[in-house]
C-alpha cells in the first residue's frame, strides 16, 4: 500500500486477491478471485 491512512470519498475499480494479503483480510475476502469494488464515503484504515 501506499503508506497513506485516508482515501477518496468516491472509487470503484476491481480487486484480485491471489492469497491470505493483509488487503485481503482488511475488506474481509476469504476466498481468492476477482472482484469489483465500490467505496463511497470516507474510510481511514486503522
């Protein structure tokens, strides 16, 4: 990541979790695989 804490209020994209990442454990993706995402506020990850 890039070391920031707080992020745009409004984003989508696709994440590709290939393993068991700190990424992946953050949004709560057990599974590997392709996914589309939307954020829509703010969220600062702690």
């Amino acid at each position: 990541m890039c070391g920031g804490t707080a992020f745009v209020d409004d984003w989508d994209g696709v994440v590709v979790v290939l393993d068991n990442s700190e990424l992946a454990a953050r949004l709560k993706f057990a599974k590997k695989g392709m996914f589309a995402l939307k954020v829509s506020g703010s969220y600062v990850f702690k």
